[in-house]
C-alpha cells in the first residue's frame, strides 16, 4: 500500500504541467451535481451486482464442498479494517488509485477513444485488486469512475471513490453492523436492492444517453486485443 502511494506520486510528479492541467480539467455544464449524484446510485448498483456474483459463486462451489466464504470477507466493503486501514481505504487509497488509474493511465489511452480509455483502465483497476471478487467489483466501479473522470473531471472521481469505500462501505456498513446479526444481512440487502432498482429505472430512462454514447466513443476490436498482446503502442 505504501508502495502504491509512492508510485502514484511519482507518475503525477513526472507528468509535465500540462499534462497535469488536463488530468485535472473540468467540462463545465449546468446540471454536473444532478448527474453526479444519479451516477451515485449506480455505485449502490454495482455493490448489489458484485454481491449477486458473489452470492452465485457461493452456491456453485457449495455444490463442490468448496467456499469462498474467506475472499468474501476481504472483498466486503465493510468489514472491520482497524482505523489507520479505514483512512487509508477510505481516503488515501481512493486519491492516489484515481491518479494513477484515472488520470495517468486512462488519459494515455485516451488517444485510442474514450471508450477504450474507461474500459481497458478499468479492467486494470480490477486486476490491480487481486482477490477474485474484488476484481469484479472493481471494474465495474471502475467503468463509473471512468466514465465520471473522463466527461466530468476527476476531481469527481476522486470523491465518489471517497464516497463509495468510507461512506457506503465504512459509515453505512457499520450503521447496519449495529443491527442484530439476524436482522443486519436482510436490512443491507434491502438497502442494496433500493439502490439497484432505482439505478436499473436510470439506466432505462438515459438508455438512448448511454447508447449514443457508447457508439459515439467505440473503438476497433482490435485495439483491445493489442492492449492485450502487444508490449508498446
């Protein structure tokens, strides 16, 4: 984690003063907090996805006389850190992962589309996590991320990171951790399930907003296959 910190210093160091100018750039329009705050919900959405996957992936190696009940617990937003683990998680990590993954790596892709850019940063963002659930979640949490970094700024990114691991993960999963454990399960999953409805009734509402702009930044199949197989660009 120290480690982390440092190299994602010393990327935003090496970065020239223009290149720092437009990691931090602004689009500016009218209506940038209502959005933000409709594209919250989609973080609340990606949670209740990642613990469907999750839940999935229980029962499948349940069948097996297997568990994961172990990568659950790391994976979960909410679990007991210890106060210097829940700074960093929820302030520290969230800054200086943006750097890196959203400003130096994503605005390098950026060349080969937006589209490309969010995915394939994403994806690293991910991988970077290493425990198979969180790889999952992370990119999905990564595609919002991105998305908001690339059409917003990522000053933005940087607080809905904030906003997802310290108050949806440590601030609301310790509220529901006061409940009695056979109450505090169900009462998330409702919580979660609020989030995910209300996110899937965005999502068909702007469906034309996100279509458009998903064709209007799609890039060649073929450059996500170099990405994945070829050392330089």
């Amino acid at each position: 984690m120290i480690a982390g910190v440092l190299i994602g210093v010393f990327c935003l160091l090496r970065l020239t003063v223009q290149s720092r100018r437009s990691i931090f750039s602004k689009i500016e329009t009218k209506d940038d907090s209502r959005r933000i705050f409709k594209i919250c919900i989609y973080m609340i959405m990606a949670q209740m996805v990642f613990s469907l996957i999750a839940a999935a992936a229980e029962l499948i190696l349940n069948q097996l006389g297997l568990s994961m009940d172990t990568l659950t617990e790391l994976a979960s937003v909410g679990s007991d850190m210890g106060i210097m683990m829940m700074i960093y998680a929820g302030f520290v990590g969230p800054v200086v992962e943006e750097l890196v993954f959203r400003g130096f790596l994503m605005r390098r892709f950026e060349k080969y589309g937006k589209g490309f850019a969010v995915i394939v940063s994403a994806v690293l963002f991910g991988v970077m996590h290493g425990n198979p659930l969180q790889i999952v979640f992370g990119t999905l949490v990564g595609l919002i991320l991105g998305y908001i970094a690339i059409e917003y700024s990522i000053k933005w990114s940087i607080i809905l990171h904030i906003a997802n691991n310290f108050i949806l993960g440590d601030v609301i999963g310790g509220l529901f951790g006061l409940l009695p454990d056979d109450v505090e399960g169900i009462a998330f999953t409702v919580f979660l399930g609020i989030g995910f409805v209300i996110g899937f009734v965005l999502l068909i509402i702007r469906r034309k907003e996100w279509i458009s702009w998903l064709k209007e930044n799609a890039a060649p199949g073929s450059y996500y296959l170099n990405a994945l197989t070829r050392l330089r660009q």
